[in-house]
C-alpha cells in the first residue's frame, strides 16, 4: 500500500464526512427522543393548568391591578436592560457591543418578540403573572463598570400572599441574577410554569444558514439540544431536571441557569415559518419551579443574555455552560480548547487585524509542524528515487497485481523504506484541520471583522452574485477565498504530483488530486470566508516549506543511504526494524499462499 493511496482513501474519507457534515452540528449533544408532530397542542402550550384570564385576574389584588405600565431603563457598559412593572419581566435587552448584519442596533430580547409568562399556583387556583402589576422603589440608573443595580419588583394577590421578583443587573458582563419568592400555604410538589418565547430576529446575513443552526440548548448531565429544521417546526421534552437551558443564535445566547434547584419537565419547542424575511425562528421553553424553592426562599437563578464567546460562557457559574460553544467532536475538543483557542487570543494581542492574525495562526502552526512535513518530503523523495526501479517492477509483470505488490515489499525492505512513513506525518496534521473546521464557524471573534474584500470573516465572502441558487448548500454567490483555496490545492497536488511516482491501481491517484479540491470547493462555498483564507494560506505556505525544504535536501546522499541500507540488509549487517520484519512475514506469507495455489491448480489439472 503506497503513500499516494492512503492518502487518496484518506481525502474519500474526508468528503464523506465532509458531505456529512455539510450542515454541521453547532453543539456538542445527543438529542432526546423526539416528539411525534401532530395536531394536538404542541408542548410548550400545555402550561400548568392555568385559569383563564378572568379568573387570574380575580387573584390578584384590585389594588395592584390598577397599576399603569411603566418601564424602568438599567444600563451598563455592556448593555441597556428595559424591565417592565407589567409582570415584572425584562422588555428588552439591547447589547451595546455589536451590531446586526446590517449595522442596526442588536436586541437580543425585543418589545413584542418576547413573552416571559409565569403561571403562580395558589390555594385558590393559578396566576399568571404576565397579567399583574408590580410595584418597584428602583429608579432608571447608568451603572460604571463595578456597580450594580438591585430591581425588585413586589405584587399583591389575594388571601394576603405576595409575589416578589428579584434582578440584580451588573455594571458589566451579561449576567443577571435573578429570584422569585413568595409566603402562603405550602403546596406540596406543585411548581410555578415558566414559558418563555422569543421571537430569534435575524442577526446574521444568511437566514438559510441561520435557521439551520439556532437552537436550544439545555444541560441534565449532559449537553442535549433540540434537533433543528430549516423548514419545519420541531419539539422535545425531558423529564430530567435541566440544570440551565440557553436559546441559541448562531452567535448570542439568551438562557436561564438553575443550578441549586433545577427546572422539571421541561419541554421545548421551534416554530419556522419559511417565507418570514424577519423571525428566524420561534422558540419556546416550558419549565417548572418546585413551589417549595420558591417559598423558602431558594428559588435562585440566572439569565444569561450575551454573546457566545467562549471566554464569557466559559466563566459563568454553571455546570459545563461552556459547551455552548461548540468546539467539534470529543476528540478534537482538546486541540481547539487548550491549544487553538488560546493560541487565537494570544495573537489577538497582539494583532488587531483578523485577516493577518490568521495568516500568523497558519505560520506558528506550519512552523509547529515543520520536523512532520520534513519528513513527509523525506520519504517522498525516497520513492522518487525508488521510481525507476518500481516503474521496472510493473513492466515486468504487467498482468499480475500480486506479484507487483509482492516485488515492491521485497524492494522496500532491501532499502530499508516505510511507504507509510511519509502518510504519518500526513495524517498528523489532519486533527488540526479538523478543529480548525469547526472551531472558525464558531468562532465570535471574527464577526464582523473585515479583510481585503470579506466584510465579514465569519460567514462566506460574496465575490460574485449569481442570478440563480446553486443546490447541495452552494447557494446564489460564488465566494473568492473558496476559489483561492481550490486554485491552491490544486497548486499543490500538481507540485505534489512531480515528486511522487505514479502507482498502479484502478484509481488514478494524481488525477483524484485534482478532482478533490474542485468537489470541496462547492461544499465550502457558503462556509466562513476566515476557514477558506486559512485553508488557503496554509496551502501556500506548505508549498512554500517544501521549496523550501528541497534546497536542503541532497538526493544523491539520500541514494547513498539507500544503497548503503541495501548492501547491509543482503549481507545481513543491519538490525532489522519493526516495519521491515513485517514486510518479511508479509513475504512468506505471500509465497506460501502462492505454493498452495500452485499446488491446487497442479492436483486440479491431473483430476
């Protein structure tokens, strides 16, 4: 088995996962079994059994019911929070920092695309809070960096019972804590509902991509998110305590933690509407709150309401809340979160520019590797050197594979060459190419970051426009970095080409060279401009390496070594390596499998 054809099952390899994962996974999880879409209310509308509006609003008191609306304005370095004495609930969330895809101002929670609804157990039947007033002593503040704003907002019901609300917003960051509490008869195991629904507005330039990766996100013992659909509307449930749960955009979180008393029977849900230009989705969560928690005092907990950048989540007070950030399977996970990531911000220092730290990720990781790609040439220009005497092999058994095969074992351990010695350092590399694959759509730093002709590094430059959508995920542009990558992959197989001798077999290796880059070209057209840069400045820099490499390298001395490792194995000099006692098995296995053959063929004849 040569080097070109490992390689080429290896490149097969890829595009199969490639094609798997043309729509990749934005979180980690295994989805729950998934509920049957029929007819019947979907899960988040089947609420605790709330009284209809009438009777909730005879359990609250007339007092408090003849509250007018008012909005109190909390706003930090970070954030500008509007609270809402009707239900006392956050309005809206604006984050100061960034911008959607058009420059406008982004909400990560909106007036009239977001409900916040509590439905209140009591003795004498269910409140929805939603409904009621709450009375608050707190003033609209501007709060610097190391302050901090206490909210709390207070409502009336029936029977002398009160509900009170709790917010703590922090003068930075995108916590907010928060707690609900309450007096009255104790109510056994009945819990408060939760149901919250926010309208996901479009934050990114892609719906199609958008639709294909928001989510919700939610924590047992282990990370599990709802299945997602570009088209239709999706819905699970857990009976599982759920530890915290975050609605996901592709770039923004918007979640509630409850670590010391979680959430049960959740349910979630994602309503689609294809043709909506504004909502990407709708999503919804129903969790209950044990009344007792709330009673005592305990029912503590937290909003999340920020961006999903791995330096904030990963700093958050909850169990693995990190995970939101998705940084590819359980393998490659180390790659991208001790050595990727942290090597990313370290350049961020240092480099304000996305474009050029990326080229410098490329020229510390190829620098990194350097002693593997020296090698992988090494053992290339051995097999050029063994060339003649391999292309002699095949002409003198032109119709027998297995003598070929068998003659070319015998070559390389009279040489003392590994053919697999230059797939190794080969395949070394490709853990990092596969983190890099998923961690750049990931990453939040590169939104919006602009270089050359790419406005924005996180999603796919649109070089050219087209007038017609092309299937299979290409879709209405054509990306110049994607073109850049293939052109230099291409580069690279035909360089790579001149130095490796042809092998037989039924596939062309060299040619598949070719056919590769041309088939990914259309898988990463709509991928991030910043992963197809990266592709292709790595590309160019490991042509550049092996030119570099080449001048180094002397083949004359690689043929003496050669022919020296030759005469010491006929004479029996040289100790034998691991590889080259296994060529040997291999070898009499062959001739003896190939006296068996002879023999059966011999008895055949003379019956």
């Amino acid at each position: 088995m040569d080097k070109n054809f490992i390689i080429g099952l290896v490149l097969i390899m890829l595009m199969l996962i490639g094609y798997q994962i043309l729509v990749p996974k934005t979180v980690e999880p295994t989805p729950v079994e998934q509920t049957t879409t029929t007819n019947t209310p979907r899960a988040t509308a089947t609420l605790s059994a709330a009284t209809d509006s009438s009777e909730i609003a005879s359990q609250i008191s007339d007092t408090v019911a003849r509250v007018t609306p008012q909005d109190l304005v909390i706003e930090t370095q970070d954030t500008r929070v509007v609270f809402t004495n009707k239900g006392g609930v956050l309005k809206e969330v604006l984050l100061k920092k960034y911008k959607t895809y058009d420059q406008k101002p982004l909400y990560l929670i909106a007036e009239n695309h977001n409900k916040f609804q509590i439905d209140f157990p009591t003795q004498t039947g269910d409140v929805r809070l939603t409904n009621a007033y709450f009375s608050t002593d707190s003033k609209d503040q501007q709060l610097s960096a190391k302050d901090s704003a206490v909210i709390t907002y207070r409502t009336n019901l029936k029977n002398n019972q009160f509900v009170e609300q709790t917010y703590v917003v922090h003068g930075s960051g995108y916590v907010i804590d928060y707690s609900i509490k309450s007096n009255g008869a104790a109510l056994g195991d009945k819990s408060a509902i939760i149901n919250w629904k926010n309208d996901l507005l479009q934050l990114e330039n892609d719906m199609a991509k958008n639709r294909e990766v928001v989510t919700i996100n939610y924590y047992t013992d282990e990370l599990l998110s709802l299945p997602t659909s570009a088209t239709s509307p999706e819905a699970d449930k857990t009976a599982d305590p759920v530890k915290w749960f975050t609605i996901k955009h592709k770039y923004f979180l918007a979640g509630l933690i409850s670590e010391k008393h979680p959430f049960n029977n959740v349910a979630l849900s994602a309503d689609v509407n294809p043709n909506d230009s504004v909502i990407v989705k709708t999503m919804g969560v129903t969790a209950g709150i044990p009344m007792a928690a709330i009673q005592k005092g305990e029912a503590n907990f937290q909003f999340f309401l920020g961006p999903n950048d791995y330096h904030l989540v990963d700093k958050v007070q909850a169990e693995n809340f990190d995970q939101n950030v998705y940084l590819g399977y359980a393998f490659l996970k180390p790659i991208n979160k001790f050595f990727l990531v942290p090597l990313f911000n370290f350049l961020e220092k240092f480099v304000s520019n996305y474009g050029l730290l990326i080229i410098l990720l490329v020229l510390f990781v190829k620098t990194l590797l350097t002693p593997l790609t020296y090698k992988s040439y090494i053992s290339m220009a051995k097999m050029k050197l063994l060339a003649p005497e391999l292309e002699q092999i095949r002409n003198q058994n032109p119709d027998d594979m297995a003598k070929q095969q068998q003659d070319q074992m015998k070559l390389y351990q009279q040489v003392g060459v590994s053919p697999l010695s230059g797939c190794i350092p080969v395949l070394a590399t490709m853990p990092i190419l596969f983190s890099l694959f998923f961690l750049f759509p990931n990453l939040i730093e590169l939104r919006q970051q602009s270089f050359l002709w790419a406005p924005d590094l996180s999603t796919y430059d649109s070089f050219l426009k087209l007038p017609f959508t092309v299937p299979f995920g290409v879709g209405n542009h054509i990306s110049l970095f994607t073109v850049l990558m293939t052109a230099s992959s291409i580069g690279y197989a035909y360089y790579n080409n001149q130095i490796t001798p042809t092998q037989p077999g039924p596939v062309n290796m060299k040619v598949l060279g070719y056919i590769m880059p041309l088939m990914f070209m259309f898988v990463l057209n709509s991928f991030p401009a910043g992963l197809t840069f990266y592709y292709f400045v790595s590309n160019i820099v490991t042509i550049a390496q092996q030119l570099l490499i080449k001048r180094f390298v002397n083949e004359d001395k690689i043929r003496a070594i050669l022919d020296e490792n030759r005469r010491k194995n006929a004479n029996g000099e040289k100790k034998q390596t691991k590889f080259q006692k296994y060529l040997e098995k291999s070898l009499q296995a062959a001739d003896e499998a190939k006296k068996k053959q002879a023999e059966l063929e011999k008895r055949a004849k003379k019956k």
